[in-house]
C-alpha cells in the first residue's frame, strides 16, 4: 500500500509540475518573436496534454486502488487502516466465504481449502478462511447442529484447516485443537467450549493477519 501511496503522489507532482511548465511556456510564448514563439507554443501545448494524460492515469490508476477490507464503496475510496475493525473484517470474509462456498456444509465436507487460485497470491486468504470456519462454530450455542458440520468433516479436511492456521502462526492455538479433537467425540463438550471462549482471540487474530498483510489485499 505504501509503494501505490508513493506512485499516486509521484503522478500528482509530475502532473502539476508538467502543468506549471506548460503554463510558463504560453505566457512566455508571447513575449518572444520568430521561430521561438510557435516553439513554445508547441512546446506549452504538448506539456498541458502531458499534464491532463497523467492526470487521467492517476484517475484510473486511484479507481482500481481497491482493497478488499479498506475500501469504502459509499467515499469510493480505501479508509487509513487505522479505521479498520475486527468486524469490518468478519463482514468482509463473510462475504468471501460466500462467493467461495454455496452453503456451510460445502465448506467443511468438501476440499473448498484445497482449491487453488482462489485464495489470492499465494493462498493469503487461506489463514482466514480458516479462522472465519471456527469463529462461526464459536458462535454457536452447544445445541446448534452447526456443529454437524465439524463432526462430520474429514481427517484430511481438519488437517488442511490447521496447516491454514499455522501459516499464521498459529501453532499454540492448533495444537490445542488437535489434543481435543483426539481426546474426544467431535465436536464434543470440550470443543465447544473451547471454541466459544476463543471467538474474540479469532476474530483479533483475523484483524492481526489482515493488517500485517495488507498490500496483499489489492
């Protein structure tokens, strides 16, 4: 995000500087006589196009400056990310779940996690995607049959959402999933109450990662 603030500054000054050059050299365009006048003419006109080019780059160079998680649709443009909350990340993978699974039960029985190209450069949304699955099991209550969908999802499918976890560090956090997953029924009581005491360190974790990660967002 830095190096895009850093272009989008540098297009601003060579724009205005090209449009100062130009405005010098018609005025001083007057002032002179013989072969230097239509010279400078030229000269000023072609600095001004020069100017309103860059101008008109710098336009749709900031139109397509998107971030998934900054960007404002109703300002049309990306908030600092100091602004940035725990629940305008959860809004934001809510919807990305629901463009990347039909239903929550595709999510889990399936290898939605295994798929490539859809989770951004180098699997950056994977982490998330992972934490959003188990915050959304924390929020249930003990008798949801949400958690239907964690009893009934595969070793395999269970291994690829830990190794997505500790991609982000989250190797404490795993290792406490898998001794209660081993040590009972899935998801049995210590599992629920497990997850639903961890829903704020999930949802802080998420906002962590997404910050930390941000220029990936684009």
């Amino acid at each position: 995000m830095k190096n895009r603030k850093l272009i989008s500054i540098f297009l601003i000054a060579v724009a205005i500087l090209c449009l100062i050059a130009a405005i010098v050299m018609l005025i001083f365009a007057g002032r002179v006589s013989g072969y230097k006048k239509p010279l400078q003419i030229i000269v000023g006109t072609l600095l001004l196009l020069l100017a309103l080019l860059i101008a008109f780059y710098w336009w749709i160079f900031r139109k397509e400056d998107q971030n998934f998680f900054l960007y404002d649709g109703q300002a049309e443009q990306n908030i600092p990310i100091e602004q940035l909350t725990r629940q305008k990340v959860l809004e934001r993978m809510t919807y990305f779940i629901g463009e990347l699974a039909s239903s929550p039960e595709m999510l889990w029985s399936g290898n939605v996690l295994e798929w490539t190209g859809k989770f951004g450069h180098r699997g950056i949304f994977k982490p998330l995607v992972a934490y959003k699955m188990l915050y959304d099991l924390g929020m249930q209550s003990p008798n949801s049959p949400y958690w239907d969908y964690l009893a009934n999802a595969s070793d395999e499918a269970l291994g690829i959402l830990c190794a997505s976890l500790e991609r982000a560090d989250e190797k404490k956090f795993v290792r406490a999933f898998r001794l209660i997953m081993e040590s009972e029924p899935k998801p049995g009581p210590q599992m629920k109450e497990f997850l639903n005491k961890n829903t704020d360190y999930l949802a802080g974790r998420m906002l962590s990662y997404t910050k930390r990660n941000i220029d990936c967002f684009y």
